[in-house]
C-alpha cells in the first residue's frame, strides 16, 4: 500500500461490519477491495470490478471505522492488474 496518498492518522483496520458492501449501489464487494489494497494485493483487484465504481462516498460515509475506501478504490482503479 502506497500510504502516501492516505491519510497518515487513519486507521486502516476493517471491523468486518460488511455495511460498505451492502451500502454500495453497483454492488461492489467493497471490502475486499480495501482489503487487496491494504494489504498490498494490487494486481488481485480486477476481479472485484473496482472500474465500476461510481465514486459516490456511501461507503465511506458509512463506515464506523472511517476507512478512507473512496482513495482506496481509486488507488485499486489506477494501480491495480
């Protein structure tokens, strides 16, 4: 993970809630998509269609640990397989 362009005070723990995958209305299993970036599996991202996502923040706004998924997806979208 490229942690240059990620906050440096967040904290990336997902709590396993799923409420970012459920929240997101193209249906992107968002979760692993943060988990493929967090923990450096960047060319494994094309399976999770990250190219579909809309950019509209509902999962990040939803998240109770405040992952900054948006950035993640977009890392995901550029750097990814």
């Amino acid at each position: 993970l490229d942690r240059e362009h990620l906050p440096s005070e967040v904290n990336l723990t997902c709590i396993n809630c799923g409420i970012c995958t459920r929240t997101c209305p193209v249906g992107l299993q968002i979760h692993l998509l943060g988990r493929c970036v967090e923990f450096g599996g960047l060319s494994d991202t094309p399976r999770y269609h990250p190219e579909a996502c809309l950019e509209c923040g509902l999962c990040a706004f939803v998240c109770p640990a405040h992952r900054p998924l948006v950035q993640m997806i977009k890392m995901a979208k550029k750097y990814g397989g």
